[in-house]
C-alpha cells in the first residue's frame, strides 16, 4: 500500500489501473505534489478565517473568501446568495461535458474554545501526530477545509496543467451548516441554483473518510438534524420572576428551572433514550437485511474497544453487542440534550431561583421521517400537556438523506476504490448529519453523499486535525485524496456515456 | 420620625424614652456620630476583602481580618477557629457583668460578577439612591458586613468614651454561611467556644430590618437550608461518555443529561414546586394559629405590588391571594434547583452529547426537619429508585430555628422597638436561612433572632447597597442602626436582675 500510494504521486506502474481510466494521470500527479506546499498553505489561511453562524462570525468575509476560493480553482462564475441568515455560495465550472457533477460544501466550522487547544485553532499548524504523520491542527481542518481544499486542490491541478475537466461542475456551499442549515432551502431554491443543480448526476461533499487502518467508506445516508432551543422564565410567563431572586422565594414563585425539567421528562422515555413525543417514530422505517448486512461487513472490520476508547465509554446503550449497537446507531432517531443552562453554573452552589432556563436539544432524524413533521409533532406534544409557557425556538434542521447504493453515482465511488485498491465498507448511513435532503429530496431528487480519502478527527472538539503526508502507508494524505478526486471525475464522466 | 431619628444622634427631648434607659445615650451618640466617617471607611475596607467560600477567596486572610476587626472594637481575646473549611473566630468581652450576649457574624459574602454591577462590587462607594438616600454599594453591603459593622460601632462608640459595656460578649464569627455552613457545627462546637456560648442569654446576628417604608420585624426564627450537587457523567459511571462527544453517538450511548433530567424529575411533583422525595413532608408543622395572625399582621402593612415588582414577577404559585402565598412563604419546605449546566451552554446550540450534567439543588426547612433527615431520604429516594449513577454532593446545611415570642430575649427586642416608637411586627419566620439552629438546637437550646434596623437590598444580588445616611425619616441610617444597639445591649443587662 504504500508503494500504491506514493504510486500516485510518482505515476509508477502500480498506477495502471488508474492511469488507464485517468488520462494524464502522471502529470496531474506531478502538477499536486508540486502544488503541494501551496495547497497547504491555501488551507491554513481558510482556516484563519473561520465563519462561525452560531456568533455571527465572518459571515459576510467568509462568503467572500468561499467566492474567490470558487473562483481560483478555475470556476468561471461564482456568486454570493443571499438567504436571510449566513449567505450561501454559487459556482459553475462549464467544461463542455456532457456530465455535469454537483460539489457541495459548507465553508463554515463548529465554535470553539482556545484555551481547550494544543496549539492555537486558528493556525493550522503542522504537527507529527504518532502513528499519522503530519497532520494540520486547526478549526475545520477535517470538518470540512481539509477534504474540500483537497478537492479544490483536484481542480487546481487541472488548471495548473492545461487540462479541461472531464466534466462540468456546480458548487453550492453553504456557511450555516453547524446550526443545522436553517437557510439552507432558500439557497437551493434560488431558480438558478435550482436550475443548474437539476442538470447534476448528484452531489457529493469532499469527505475524509479513511480510518487509522485505511478502510474507507461509501455512506448511501445521512440522518436528518433539527435543533431546537426549549426555554422557560420570566419572558415566557409572569409565574417566573425576570432574573435570578433569593432561592427562598421558591416557596411562593414557581420555578423555570423545574418546569423546564418536567417538560423535557415527557420527551424521552424513563429509560433515558427512547423519544417519547407523541407520534415521534412513527414514520421511523427499520433497516432492510441489506443494511444490517452492510452494518455487520463494517462491524467485521472495525476494533470496538478502539471505538469505545475514542468515545471515552465502557457501554454501549443496553450494553448491547457491537453489532446490535452499530443497528441501532444508524437506525434510531434521538432526542439529544445538548446542554441544559439555567440559574448559577460556576462552582458548588449560590443560593437562586433562576429566572430562566434552557435546554438545547437535537433530533436526529432518519428515513421517512421529515424536519416539518417532527417539530409539528414536538408542538403539539408540548401544547397538549399544557406547555404554553415553555418556549420552542428552531434554530435549524433538515430531514434525512438515502441513496441507493446501485444509483451509478455510487457505482462510480465504488469503482474508483476498487481500482486503487482501497478497501472499503459501504455504510447505509453516516449516524452525524448534513443537509444532503435539500438535494436528495423534492423537487430535485438527486443521489448524494459523502465521498474522499485521507483522515482525520477531532470534528467539533478540541485539537482537530487532517492528515498531510501520512506516516501510515494505508491512508492517504491531502496530494493522494486530491489524486483520488482527480478520478472520481474522470469515473463520473462515464457516466453520459451511456 | 425624622425628629426622632436626628435625635438618637442629637439626645433632644424625644429621646427621653431611650434615655432613660440607656445611660449616658447623649454621649455616646455624639462618639457615634463623630466615629461616622471611621466606621463608614472600615466598611469599606471589608468590603475591599471578599471571603468567598464556595471559591475559596481570602479564607485565611478573612478569617484574621475578622479576628482584627473583634480586637479593636474592644474584644480582650479573638482567636481563628480552625473548622476544617474557611475558619471561624471566637472573641469573647468581658465587661464583669452578670449577663452574657452571644453574637453571631458571618464574615463570607456571596459570589459576584463585576460586569452586573453599576459600581464595583469591592469598592463600597458612596451613592445617592432615589428615596433611600446615601448608600453604600458593594458586596456584603447588607449581607452582611453593614449591619455587622453597625453593631462593632456601638462597641467602639463604649471603648471610644470610656464606658464599660453593660453585658458581656461572646463573638462567634463564620465565613462558610454562603454555603451553608458547612463546619459550623465543629466551630461551635470548640469546647471554649460551647462553654463560652452556653453562658449567654441568646444569640443574635445584627441584621438590617427596616422595610422601605421604616417598618421593621423581629423574626422569631428562620428556616433551614441544605445544599448539594446531582452530578451524573463519565464520572460516576462508564455508560456515559467522559467528556462531550459529537451528539450522533447519542444514538449508541446514554446521556448524563437525559438522567440528571429523570432524577430531578422525581424530587418534585409535576405542578413544579411540591416536594416529592420519599417522606420529605413527614416532619412539616403547619402553622399555629398564632403564626398565621403574626403573618396576617405582616401582610396587613406591605404593599403586595411592590414585593412583586421588586421580585420581578406577576403571580405566586397557584395565584394564591397574599396572606396565602405568605403563608406558604413561612410554612413550606423547598426543593430548589440553584442552577443547570451541562455540555454546550453558550449562544445557540452545539452537537454535543454531553459528557457531565449537574444540577445545583438546595433544601429550606422548616421546624420540625432536620438536616440529617432529609440527607437521608434523599439519598434513600434516589437508591430506591435505582438512581446509583447518580452522585449526591452535599456542600453543606443545617436544620432549621425558632425562637419563643414570650422568651426574654425577643421580650427584650420589642422592648428596645416600642420605647424607639419605631413600627415593626413579628414574623414567625424567615424564609430565608442561617445556621441559627446551631446555637437554638441541642445541646445549647438558645434563643436565637436577626435584630437591627437600618435598611439595604441586593443580597446575592448586583448592586447590593446598605443605607448610610438615610432620606427617608423613618428608616435608620448606620449611626441610628448603632444607636440601637446600643439600646438593645442595655435593654439584655436588664435581663440579669430577674
């Protein structure tokens, strides 16, 4: 494997496979290494600027800096759309194919805490990282700057050399996608967007998805995501006072604090799991023998203690078997506390009756189940137990996504890994979220998912990270995942041949 | 009233009442309102000295700061009482008088946050307040540093001319009531400090009870508290992640949040304010018929808008009339949430699943529970319910106090009022707390009160502020608060000659 992987860099034999599907495979190859230093340079400063919705930071620089980013790596038009919340990003590459590919990418990054990191988030610095290699540690280095700037990399290449792409592109990106996309819609249904995304085989984001021992993976999924916001206290009702008074007049004034507890006790089950709103999992569609046969190929590969340890847990929920586990972690919807804030928060104890109390709560949400559907649900849960004074504020969602894993979109993922000899597991569905129904579902109806090699974590945590120049010769680093889009697109444009 | 409270400085005719009793009056007016800047500057300075126990602030340096401040008003011995916890002080004056008066101090003062406050919080600065008059603001104004050092005024005003004090002293002086007092107990219980204490007539903690409109009330006792933490999490057991994980994994792992949510959700009845911990109510005396009258009395001369509106809400619990509301106030125990936090607690939402919830909780007591009790039950309520996830951290408590309206020591009390003609009514309780029940409960069996008057607001509060020099004629400033007692340690001699 390693020689395979420098292979792609070096265009030796090992390469034919690719090289015979992928024209000018060596001199592409040799354009990404000698852009190497460029293209890592190109992440850091996107990782300098990071777009953050939920603080309403750089929200109009990132959209601009998404723009010109489009516009560097050679697509023609590129354009900001406005949506009401962070603006989204439209660009087209028209290489005269027949085929076109639509790119989605979400150019904003989770919060984050720098006191939490080893070395500053916004500088994507360059660090060993045992038994990977080089890694960048930055905010958005893997989720999602890392695999995108990877693929942007793809495009440069091209550029850099002369060469037309085998297909024409549409990019839609988005800078809302860590507070579930509220305006994601709007974007999408923007009529040239809407127009140019039709005329796509699919869409696919830039992922890396190679694990410590190099398995791969082709995700035909994603749950849905709805987040919500439950609050209680004196601008929800007079019963609560306004701020936080003495404690001792719990005695005669009601509290936010439990009435926001009795409130959410109704939501799941005693078992602390199981969602309990009213009608909640009736569309919940259980997994085919095909899926649960996937789910046991990728179990059969996978070190649950390994798994375990990086969660830090010793339980499954029901300390159920791995297997039993890994069903139930792509086929139930939750209800997640996100975090829950009231009242005093600092050290032991201060004698108040809080004022205000909030929960910060998550659906997620798998097929057939829609975003409108639950938060209907969610209301009328609420207002039948007599609720009125708890409020519900939807911060953003949207439904799940499903691909069939025989649509020629997959098809196309799973024979360029075939053909670089990169073993993979086909996932019925990624248990995280991205809002891959907006093209999946009406009116589009587009494949979609998650697609790329290279490796990473740390996802909405501290010190995330990417791999640059792998140390492990099973996994790719940034210049073999671009090589690795470099294919895709050449396999994607068989796709008009038919 | 104006007159008469110029003139407990001034010794005019209309203090003949006072003077009659309280030799020398004239004179130690004049000492008091000549020492009026010194003891307004050595407010300050203790303000300037913040011992916060929940953050271990200045324990040491409180401690002897407080030992310091005992000395110079004239107590012949002070000595830190080591507790286990922040110190306590033991002083004692002995002036060869037959009676002996126990004081009890608090020297902590509550948590604060700078960025709340219109004037900082350690400054103690001197402002105009509309209808109130000159005030000092800053933490431990009222709570309780001011009348604390009203009272320590009244002690210099005797070494200052020359006189010996009419009774003899016993200081006991804490700097853990903000949390409860926690070693309290161990304090007292110092066999000098229980030999010295089991001499006195009764204990009283200098307190500043006038209302807005000069009303002021003897409390004949007050309830208990007890406070804890529920803390569930990677911490207490391996179902739940160690630190916060993205949400998806909710799917596969249990939720601290969700279980600290089924906790609470059993210590209190679904109308969110009824105690529902298994035998918590057992112990609960209603209301004599005479309590109720006391409350009556009270209700009958306080302006419920205002209580209301300076508490910022619209109704009390169940829309209860205020006679009943304030019955309820004085008679029922509380299970209060103080505060939530767990996982993501900034603006908007975060995918996480948390990996710690906590809920900050307290208890408030009343005659005849105890504080071991309700431990207990607690803890065998949430084992019952197999809640062993579930870490109770109690940081500290006690029972609750009453005192007999016919005991001396409260006879004492009106006396000192009637004779002043300053308006006041007894209450039968506060709901608030102290740890009375030290002094009042076995084996010393004490009378035990708040006593003063003098006005302030804004305990545990921002901007909590103590009147200086009041504009209002029936409300004392801090020289008529010394004033009084002084009348009130003549008035406790008197309890010698029976």
């Amino acid at each position: 494997m390693r020689l395979f992987l420098m292979s792609l860099v070096l265009g030796t034999a090992l390469t034919a496979p690719l090289a015979a599907q992928t024209p000018g495979r060596a001199d592409l190859a040799k354009v990404v290494a000698s852009r190497h230093d460029t293209t890592v340079k190109a992440l850091q400063d996107w990782i300098a600027l990071p777009t953050i919705a939920a603080e309403k930071r750089n929200v109009e620089q990132g959209a601009d800096y998404m723009r010109r980013l489009a516009l560097d790596a050679g697509f023609q038009q590129a354009r900001v759309v406005q949506s009401g919340g962070v603006p989204g990003v439209f660009a087209t590459l028209d290489a005269g194919a027949p085929v076109t590919l639509g790119i989605y990418f979400m150019y904003d990054v989770k919060q984050f805490d720098p006191a939490e990191w080893s070395s500053p988030p916004l500088e994507g610095r360059l660090v060993d990282r045992p038994g990977e290699g080089q890694v960048i540690m930055g905010r958005g280095a893997v989720n999602q700057k890392g695999p995108e700037m990877a693929f942007l990399a793809a495009l440069h290449a091209f550029k850099a050399s002369g060469r037309k792409l085998p297909v024409n592109l549409v990019l839609v990106a988005e800078g809302e996608e860590e507070i579930a996309s509220p305006n994601f819609p709007t974007i999408v249904a923007d009529p040239q967007v809407a127009a140019a995304l039709k005329k796509t085989v699919g869409v696919f984001i830039p992922a890396a998805g190679q694990d410590q021992t190099g398995q791969a993976g082709i995700t035909l999924g994603a749950k849905g995501a709805v987040e919500f916001q439950l609050i209680v206290g004196g601008e929800t009702s007079d019963k609560y006072p306004k701020n936080d008074v003495h404690s001792s007049n719990h005695a005669r004034i009601e509290s936010p604090a439990w009435r926001l507890v009795k409130a959410l006790d109704t939501l799941v089950a005693d078992d602390g799991h199981t969602p309990a709103i009213d009608g909640f999992m009736d569309n919940v569609k259980p997994l085919t023998a095909r899926q649960k046969e996937l789910i046991a190929q990728r179990v059969a590969v996978t070190n649950e203690a390994d798994v375990k340890k990086s969660l830090g847990v010793g339980k499954w929920i029901g300390n159920e078997d791995f297997q039993t586990s890994s069903e139930r972690f792509l086929s139930q919807p939750t209800v997640n506390i996100q975090g829950l804030v009231s009242g005093y928060t600092g050290v032991g104890g201060k004698t108040v009756l809080p004022g205000r109390a909030e929960a910060k709560l998550e659906f997620r949400l798998v097929p057939d189940m829609t975003r409108q559907e639950v938060e209907t649900k969610l209301k009328a849960h609420l207002a039948k137990r007599g609720f009125d004074d708890v409020k519900v504020v939807v911060s953003g969602g949207y439904g799940p996504n499903q691909t069939d894993e025989n649509s020629p979109f997959i098809q196309a993922q799973k024979k360029v890994l075939d053909r670089a000899a990169i073993p993979y597991t086909l996932s019925p569905r990624n248990a995280g979220s991205w809002p891959g129904v907006v093209f999946n579902g009406a009116p589009l109806n587009l494949p979609t998912g998650q697609f790329g090699i290279g490796r990473g974590n740390g996802a909405h945590a501290p010190n995330e990270w990417f791999v640059i120049r792998s140390a492990n010769p099973k996994v790719a680093g940034i210049d073999e995942a671009t090589m690795l889009f470099v294919d895709y697109l050449y396999e994607v444009a068989k796709l008009g041949r038919k």
